[in-house]
C-alpha cells in the first residue's frame, strides 16, 4: 500500500469529482483512477462506486477514507516533529472557530507566530460547530475554538479558556451612563438584531430567553457578530453580543453595552484539537501558547 494512494482517495473525497481530485494531486484521471483501483485490489474490496461519473464510497470505502486521513494525517505530524527537532517547527497551523469565539483565536495566533516564528497560520472564521467538528474529525484543521457544550459527546481533547457571558447592545439614547445590567425578560422587549438560528451561538441566546420564559422573533438576523454591531450603529435595533467582542471594539460612540442577568447566563469556551497521541507538534505548540496566555482576564479589558 502506497502512501499516495491513500492521497488519491483522500482527495476524491474531497473533491467529489474524479477530474477534479487528479487535478489536485497533480496527475491525470486515469493515474488517480488507477491507483485507486489498485489500493482496492490490495485491500480485496470495492472503495467507490462507480458509474458515469463518481457515484460515492461503498461503506467499506466511507472506513478506508477515514483511516486514511488519519495516515496522512500521522505522517504529515511525523514529518513536521522531525522538522522541529532539526531547525525549529515550521509549517502551517489551520485553526477554526465559531463567530463568538474569532476573539480569542486573535489572542492566541499572535503568541503562537512570536514563539514559532517559522510557522504560518490560516484562521477559518465564522464556521460552524457542525463544520467545526466534521473538519477536525477530517484532519482538515488541527485545532479550533469552540463551545465546549458542542463537542463534549466527541473524542477530542478540549482546553479551557474563558467562560462567554452577554451583553445587551443598544443605541445610547441619553447622556447618563443608563440602567448597569438588564434582564433577559426585559431584553427580549427590544427590536432584536441576532445571529442565525442555525448557527451554536444564537441556539445559546435562544435558550437563555426560553429559560425566563419568552421567545423572540428579531427582526434582522446575520451570521455576523460585527454586522450586528453595524446594525445596531445604522438603526435602531438592539443585540445580544459575547462580552468578548467588546475587547476588539470597544463600545462604540453613542453605544451602551449592559450586562444580562437573571439569569447570568455563561458558556466554557475551549481549544479543541483531535485526540491523538502523540499530539501533532503544532498542535502541542499551541496547547503550550494556550496555557501561557491569559485569554479570560486579556477578554475582560477594552481598548484604550
């Protein structure tokens, strides 16, 4: 069994598409096809059914592509651990996160590139937790930032790194400062701007509203936590916003920001990476940035 057989199949699972799979592996569609045939010839099943044009895995293949990410998924760790010890860890870091959490990605990508200044990083922002954990279970990211609460049911390894609390985001309307905190009952009152409903962070906000009782209906919806600070700017709605994002914005100019309470609702979020041993060597690399870093008392301030 050939190492770059496993990275044909690995590409037709991504690409869906035999032409386009031998296009990212840079051959032609009867090597990629080949050689695919050949894997399967060794291993003594059919991978994928075929037809006019690709059809799918058979069960047995959907197995086969999982073990083989997680064979090239080892080899690639192999060979950047390899690489550290002969001239520092190089390579890239993809890390993941869902909306709420793209501050705390930022906290951790700068220390990350200081302490390993051979080593680039490309953020995937704005996923989702389903993304999140099909993407990781792929190898396709090494690491995200997530709810806890979302991957708690998985095998991953998951490290703590701040609890996510709301605030309410509203026009200023007087010079005085207003009212110090708000209830989610009495926010539920206002033309709400909020995130989508499919989306982990708004299912949160859904839930603390459920839990004194009321539903909403906002009257703009985004997937965007820094559209809904521009919705707020240009009309005249309200939103539910993580405290975190106030560490990156502030509260801007004719804004006030007002803690929800009763109840104080909290969300554990974490550093999530696949469970894997040994941990690949960028991972690791994080997991040591992530336990030097003060990520919960750094969300807390604000600019300026």
């Amino acid at each position: 069994m050939l190492l770059r057989q496993l990275e044909y199949l690995v590409a037709l699972a991504r690409a869906r598409h035999f032409a386009k799979a031998a296009q990212a592996c840079y051959v032609s569609q009867p090597t990629l096809s080949e050689g695919i045939r050949k894997l399967e010839d060794e291993l003594g099943v059919p991978l994928v059914q075929r037809g006019r044009r690709f059809e799918g895995f058979t069960p047995e293949g959907e197995r086969v592509v999982m073990w083989a990410r997680r064979i090239l998924a080892d080899r690639d760790a192999m060979q950047g651990e390899l690489q550290s010890l002969r001239a520092g860890l190089s390579g890239r870091l993809r890390i993941g996160t869902v909306p709420t959490a793209a501050t705390a990605v930022a906290l951790l990508t700068q220390p990350f590139c200081v302490a390993n200044p051979l080593a680039t990083v490309q953020v995937f922002a704005d996923l989702r937790s389903e993304d999140i954990i099909s993407r990781l279970r792929a190898y396709e990211l090494d690491a995200a930032v997530t709810y806890q609460s979302t991957v708690a049911a998985h095998d991953f390894t998951f490290v703590p790194l701040y609890q996510e609390r709301y605030v309410l985001l509203t026009q200023r309307t007087a010079p005085e400062s207003g009212p110090a905190e708000i209830a989610w009952e009495e926010a539920a009152h206002y033309p709400l701007c909020l995130l989508h409903p499919g989306m982990q962070g708004r299912q949160v906000i859904d839930a603390a509203f459920d839990s004194v009782g009321v539903r909403v209906t906002p009257r703009v919806e985004t997937d965007s936590i820094a559209s809904m600070f521009a919705q707020v700017r240009a009309g005249h709605w309200a939103s539910v916003v993580p405290h975190a994002w106030l560490h990156v914005f502030g509260v801007p100019p004719g804004m006030h920001a007002v803690p929800l309470v009763d109840p104080v609702r909290t969300e554990r979020m974490g550093l999530v990476l696949p469970a894997r041993e040994p941990v690949s060597p960028i991972g690791q690399a994080l997991i040591d940035v992530a336990d030097r870093a003060v990520i919960a008392a750094t969300l807390e301030g604000l600019p300026g």
